[in-house]
C-alpha cells in the first residue's frame, strides 16, 4: 500500500497493517507460518517440476493425495516435518532446503 493511501486511511479512522496485525500474531508466529509457507511453495514448485501430481508425490511419501492437498494449503494441521519431507523425497537437499528457508528471511526484510 502506498503511503499516501496509508495516511489517507488513517486519518479516517482505519489502522493499516498487515495479516500478522490483523491476527495479533507475535513476531515468531508470524515467522513461523512464513517458514510453514516457503517450505509449502518449495514442495509445489518443485513437484511440478519434476511433472509429479499430488498422487504420484503422494504414492512416493507412501501417504494420501488428500494428505498431500493439505500440505500444499498449509493446513495448520500439517507439521514443519511433513513439509520436509516431500522434498526429501523428491531429491531435494538439506542445502536446497536452506536456501527456501532463507528467501523467508531476504523477502521479509526488503
């Protein structure tokens, strides 16, 4: 949102801010489901890369499509682990694996 918007807005009342404002989440919440969705957009990004569906990927995890399908909506029900291991599975290195978690640090800083 532009600045001009901003102070528009708030001279009329509204508080501007961003969904971790919204939600009143503490600063390591907000990181936290940041984390939750780079790790999310790695495993879809690179499933279709490697032209592998939600049940192919599922089939190699040994899970179900469903399964995958909350996954890839960041379900709150699906742990930091069950995000990482698809990308295990796919071939995906601790390295790589670094590298989406540090894009989390690069966009929220810019």
């Amino acid at each position: 949102m532009n600045s001009e918007k901003k102070k528009r807005l708030e001279r009329s009342g509204w508080t501007a801010g961003g969904a971790a404002d919204f939600l009143r989440l503490s600063p390591e919440e907000a990181k936290f489901i940041e984390l939750k969705l780079a790790l999310d957009a790695a495993m879809k990004e690179l499933r279709v890369k490697r032209g592998l569906t939600q049940t192919a990927l599922a089939s190699r995890l040994g899970s179900s499509r469903p399964r995958v399908a909350k996954m890839k909506a960041g379900d709150s029900t699906v742990s930091i682990d069950l995000l990482i291991r698809p990308l295990l599975t796919i071939g995906v290195g601790s390295a790589d694996i670094a590298r989406w978690i540090q894009r989390t640090e690069t966009t929220r800083a810019a």
